[in-house]
C-alpha cells in the first residue's frame, strides 16, 4: 500500500515537473516574411490552392474574383473579413443560414436600410424571422457534386 502511495506521490510530482518544463519553454518563433520562406514552405502553402485551381476550373472565375477583392481591402477590412469569417465558423447551421439570408439581402441594400434590417431583425420573434428568411432566402448555389 504504501509503495502504491509512494509511486503515485513519485508521478505526480513528474507531472508538474513536465507541466512545469512545458509552460516555460519559449513560444515558437515568429514565422518570416514570404520572401525568407524556403520553397518548400511555400510549397506547402500554395498546393491545396493550386490542386483546386486545376480540380475545379469553373470555380476559378470565382476564385480570381474573391482573390482581387482581397488584395484591394485595407488591412482593417481584412481583419474585419476574418473577425466575420472566425464567427461564421463557430455558427450552427441554422445561424448560418440566417446568416447567409441576411447577408444576401443587406448586400442589395443601402446602409441606412441596413441600419433599418438590423433594428427590425432584433425585434422579430424566431417565427416572424422565420418567414422573413423564406421570403428573402438567397439562391442556392449548386454543390460540387451536383456540378
């Protein structure tokens, strides 16, 4: 028993010496500018872009559009894209779809009748939301597989 005792007292101080060891290893080194990437890092970057390029060739006017699109945002517009991308992505698929709903209409909208969407939506109740979203669904884009 109390060898049993002393074995577990033995790893649980080898616990918080590893636990210890990793919390004060120092973080990982920043990565460097793409100019002072090897090739093969770059390499690794652009291949799952390319092998879509090749896979889907009627997605690439697409795909140049969204690209061109980018380049020309301001660093703040960017952040701001991924700010909205980060919360897309821990969204449920009914939050998503009301999403994509919302956004396909407020893209046809002036700001002011943005401002005036958003109020409204917040004072709708899940079913009046409901109906707004079949009315205002967005087209449905194909699936790869159905292409």
């Amino acid at each position: 028993m109390t060898s049993r005792i002393a074995r577990l007292f033995v790893l649980g101080l080898l616990a918080l010496a590893s636990a210890e060891a990793f919390a004060q290893s120092p973080p990982p080194a920043p990565l460097p500018a793409w100019e002072k990437l090897t090739p093969q890092q770059r390499e690794a970057l652009i291949a799952p872009l390319r092998d879509r390029w090749n896979r889907e060739p009627e997605d690439r006017p697409r795909m140049m559009e969204r690209a061109q699109r980018w380049q020309a945002l301001s660093p703040e517009q960017r952040a701001q894209a991924r700010h909205g991308m980060k919360r897309f992505e821990g969204m449920n698929p009914e939050q998503r779809r009301q999403a994509r709903a919302l956004y396909g209409r407020m893209k046809e909208l002036t700001p002011e009748q943005r401002a005036a969407l958003r109020d409204q939506w917040k004072k709708m109740t899940p079913e009046q939301r409901e109906a707004w979203m079949q009315e205002n669904a967005p087209r449905r884009r194909p699936s790869r597989e159905e292409r």
